[in-house]
C-alpha cells in the first residue's frame, strides 16, 4: 500500500524504505526522501511554505522542502494519513552547507542566526501569530483545567486521578498566573519591550528538533516545526527539555549553549523575563492533565495516568530548578530581583 500510494500520489517508485528518527524514509531513484506528517505543523501552510522558502532562500539547505504532489498539492495521503514528502539533501549539498555541530556553543550560535534573519521576513499577520499572545493563549487553557476542576469538584472525583487534579490544580494554577503576569508586567514596565522583533522559531527547540544525518553532526530542519514568535521561545523550550529530561539539570550546557547564542544575540532585560515566565508556565502539567481527560482509549488513559502520578512526584525537582534559574541564571545576567521578582512561595 505504502509503495503503491506515493507511485499514485507522487509518482516516485520506492525502492527501500528506512527509518530516521521518529520518521519514516525511503529511497528512491539514488535520492533519500523523509515523510512529515502534517498534523505536526503549526503554521498554515502557505506559512509554513513561505518560511521555508525564506530559510533556503538566505543559503540554510538544511531546511527541506515539501514536494508538489502529482495533482500540486502540497500534501499528499500515504497508508492513510496526511503527509509531506521531503526529499533530503544529497551529501554534496550538505558538504556545502556546513550545517553541522560540534558543541552546543556552535549549535546556540546557529540558532541565533536563525533568529537574526528571521527577524527580517516580511510575515503578514495571521491567525498563528504567537508574539505577544502568550498570556491570551495561558489563560486560555487554564480556562479549560478550571472547567474540568469545577466539574470534578461538583460531581465528585471517580478515580484517583481526579483526586490527584483535584488536589494539585490550585498550585499550577497559581504557577500559571504567576507567569501571566510576569508577561504583563514586562510588557508594560520595561523599555526593551519596543525594540524586540518577532522571528521565525520553532514549536518545541530541543536537542531531537535538528534532525541527525550523519556521524559527522550533519543536520536538516522541518519546515512543519517552524512558527513566528519570540526568540526567547526556542531558548526557554531548549532550557525545559534539558530540565524535564536531566537526572539534575546540565549548568554547564545551559552556559554554553547561552554563550554561543548571545555571541550574536544578545538578549535584553524584556527576553530574559520572557524566558522565564515561559519556564514558569507549568506546560508538562497542562499537557500531562489535558491528554489524560480528552483520551478516550481505555489503556491509553491509563498509562497518561501513571504519567501524570510520576510528574507529580517529581515536581519538587521543578520547584527547586526554577528557583535555581532565578538565583543562577538571571542574576548573573544582570536581571536583578528588583527587575524579576523572585516568587517568594517556591
């Protein structure tokens, strides 16, 4: 079926298929291809095309390029779902490219040009337009976990899953508003705020975001993983994933990664409190609550719930790492308590 759809769809014959990363592959013709499943991507998808194109266009051939199907589509269904077919670069390209990394101060410095050019795409305002809105979208999903808490509070808990919502939602809720504010007040308080520009980033920066070719560090981006936002979204993702994925969470590798992007990139007073409002935005409980209560498979239901009782458990590690950053992090850059108020409660 596989074979047969992207003859159809594409009219490229597969020859072999593999897998890189997460993503299926395939060969075909001496040319290597990776499938994109389209409900990946953030942006429209005239906006993503468009994003792309700009990111090739200023010499970044690691960024691939959705083919045209046979019928000029951009997507096309392969073994039932919705996808875009890339092909990947070829190794003259990417000996001329010179996308690979060594340390995470080149990677930091790479991300930071991203930054710089991306600043400079023309983007006509649209629906996913993410800069400036992140206290509409925060509240926006608190509004959903006060909805689900008011309905298990009057119908009272049915496992202990709700117990445990039920228990924990008053201090997320309290972290969450902490970070509504401190977006506000940055907005509002500091001058720095005018002279930020959004960018192209990505949805969620981690370590696995670039994917890796080769042994020699090669890279190549998917145009489904960029969005417009502010810079500092990328940075404070990176930050979290290190944290959340981190026995005890890497300084050193922070230091160095923050080296290198600020080589290029220095970031404001206004940036710093944006990235730590955003690591303050409890996002690993909002996504481990929201699977849990709109997962409609019985052993799928268990398992987030296992999920979200470990989260739990681990939470103090949070707590201590956010209180860290603040002390660590923020005061070595010169964004002193009176300018980031500590949250005295953590």
């Amino acid at each position: 079926m596989f074979e047969r759809n992207l003859y159809d769809v594409y009219g490229i014959y597969c020859e072999k298929r593999f897998s890189i990363g997460a993503y299926e592959g395939f060969e075909a013709d001496g040319k290597s291809y990776i499938l994109l499943p389209k409900e990946e991507c953030m942006s429209q998808e005239d906006e993503m095309t468009a994003f792309a194109e700009f990111m090739r266009s200023i010499g970044d051939t690691s960024v691939l390029e959705p083919l045209y199907t046979l019928q000029r589509r951009r997507t096309g269904l392969i073994d039932g779902q919705e996808v875009y077919v890339c092909a990947l670069p070829m190794n003259s390209e990417r000996n001329e490219g010179h996308f690979r990394f060594q340390t995470l101060e080149e990677k930091g410095g790479h991300l930071a040009a991203i930054h710089h050019f991306g600043k400079q795409f023309s983007y006509p305002k649209r629906g996913y337009d993410f800069f400036g809105q992140w206290p509409k979208l925060w509240e926006t999903r608190l509004e959903q976990l006060e909805g689900w808490y008011q309905q298990i509070l009057y119908e009272r808990p049915q496992s202990y899953v709700d117990e445990a919502f039920l228990f924990s939602y008053p201090y997320f809720m309290g972290l969450t508003e902490n970070a509504i504010q401190y977006v506000v007040d940055a907005t509002l308080d500091d001058p720095t705020r005018n002279q930020e520009k959004p960018t192209i980033c990505h949805r969620r920066f981690t370590d696995r975001t670039w994917i890796v070719l080769s042994e020699e560090g090669d890279i190549i981006k998917r145009p489904t993983e960029f969005v417009y936002d502010h810079a500092c979204r990328d940075l404070a993702e990176w930050t979290r994933d290190q944290h959340l994925t981190e026995k005890n969470f890497p300084w050193g590798k922070l230091n160095e990664f923050l080296k290198g992007y600020e080589q290029y990139e220095p970031l404001s007073s206004y940036s710093w409190k944006l990235l730590y409002a955003r690591l303050l935005f409890p996002l690993h409980y909002f996504e481990a609550i929201e699977g849990y209560y709109r997962s409609q498979l019985q052993e799928e239901k268990i398992q987030l719930g296992q999920s979200f009782f470990r989260m739990l458990e681990n939470e103090y590690k949070n707590e201590r790492f956010l209180k860290e950053f603040a002390e660590t992090v923020l005061m070595t850059k010169g964004v002193g308590t009176t300018v980031v108020p500590p949250l005295d409660w953590l």
